[in-house]
C-alpha cells in the first residue's frame, strides 16, 4: 500500500488517496470531474481500478475486466463520458501490463477497450517511458521502446 509523507500533516495512505490529493495540489480539480455526477463516475473507476484491476489477476478476473471496460467505452471517449479525468490516467497505468500482453486477436476482441487505451497513451504526459501498444491498418501491435 502507498503512503505519502506530507510535510504538514499525517501520511497519506492508499493509491486513491494519494493521487487526488497531489491533484489538488497541482491544482487540477476538472482531473477529479467538473460535475456531481462526473465526479461520482471517477469515483466509481477508482474503486473499480482499486478493486478490480488491482485485485484480479487470474486470466478470467482480466477477461471480466476488459469485458466490462469495453461495455463501458462503447459510447464513450473517455470513462467518465467526455472528459479526461484521473480514472482515465490510473486505469491506463493499471492496465499497462494486460494490454500490452494481449495477441493482436484479443485485442481486435476489446476494440472500445483498443481505441481508449491508444487515446490515453498519446496524451500528453501520460505514458512517459512504458512501450506504446499502437494501432496501425485495423491490427494492434506493441512497440515496446
């Protein structure tokens, strides 16, 4: 479990925890969702990357997460619907090591799951120095650098 030492104050526990903190810090609140509802859907994805993501490791806890996950993104740009938020940073960073594992196959299977994890890697500042899992002529490949 992560603990942030603060210099005024107690230690911080928990990856959630921590992460919205150092956004507030950084003065990057829209990270955490602009509306009630936006930021009860980040929310959600923090429990689910907390529990889930975290939690399964078993090849059918992955198959229900990315199952789940590409449900989820059939209408939508980003987890909470049109907006980059810290559910999308974390839950990309949680799912760094399936994605870039998956065969060109299951990949083409969780094509929602595909196209957001490709979005989110080109943002910047996020994927920094983990391999870039691209998409080139409706085929997915991983390009580790």
């Amino acid at each position: 479990v992560p603990v942030l030492q603060t210099n005024n104050g107690p230690g911080l526990t928990g990856l959630m925890t921590i992460a919205a903190h150092l956004v507030r810090q950084a003065r990057k609140e829209q990270l955490l969702g602009s509306t009630a509802e936006e930021k009860a859907v980040v929310q959600q994805w923090l429990e689910y990357r907390v529990t889930r993501v975290n939690g399964g490791s078993s090849k059918e806890d992955i198959r229900t997460v990315l199952k789940d996950l590409n449900m989820h993104l059939e209408d939508k740009v980003y987890l909470a619907g049109s907006i980059f938020t810290l559910a999308d940073i974390l839950m990309y960073y949680g799912l760094h090591h399936i994605m870039v594992d998956l065969t060109v196959q299951e990949k083409e299977k969780y094509l929602n799951v595909s196209r957001w994890f490709n979005h989110i890697q080109h943002y910047p500042g996020v994927r920094q120095h983990l391999s870039n899992v691209i998409f080139i002529k409706n085929r997915l490949y991983t390009n580790a650098h």
